[in-house]
C-alpha cells in the first residue's frame, strides 16, 4: 500500500517527503508510537501540514470524496 499511497500524491502533483522507516535503526519503536496513536497499520501513515492524517484507508477516502486535494492545498502542498 505503500506504493499505492506514493503514487497518488505524485499523480496530485505533490512531492511528498517520505520516510521509509525500515531504512532506520529506530524503525520499530517509530512503529510503536504511531500504533500509540492509533495507526493501524502503522504503514503507510500520511501527516500532512504536520497533522497525522491516518492510514491508506482514511487517504484512498479522502481521495475519492475530493477532500484530499482540499487538505493539500490548505497545507500548501498543492498549488492548483
């Protein structure tokens, strides 16, 4: 899901700052804290303007009820 989630900002025209947290020796307890705050799966979790939005079921969502594009553009990620 990971892919699906990346490939859907980049066909918004977003370039999203994204963190592969299996590259990281912290990775696991990353894990943990957002499992802390309710993400399950922990992967792929989108925050965006610094707010978590939640998993690839709450983003896939918002994509098909138009409030994605919304959120992007209110975070200025998303010019058009």
């Amino acid at each position: 899901m990971s892919h699906a989630i990346k490939c859907l900002f980049y066909e918004q025209g977003v370039s999203p700052a994204i963190v592969e947290i299996d590259q990281y020796m912290y990775g696991k307890d990353i894990e943990r804290a957002l499992a802390r705050l309710g993400c399950s799966p922990q992967v792929p979790v989108v925050f965006i303007g610094g707010k978590l939005i939640g998993t690839a079921t709450t983003v896939m969502t918002l994509h098909l009820d138009g409030s994605l594009k919304r959120l992007l553009k209110e975070a200025g990620a998303l010019w058009l």
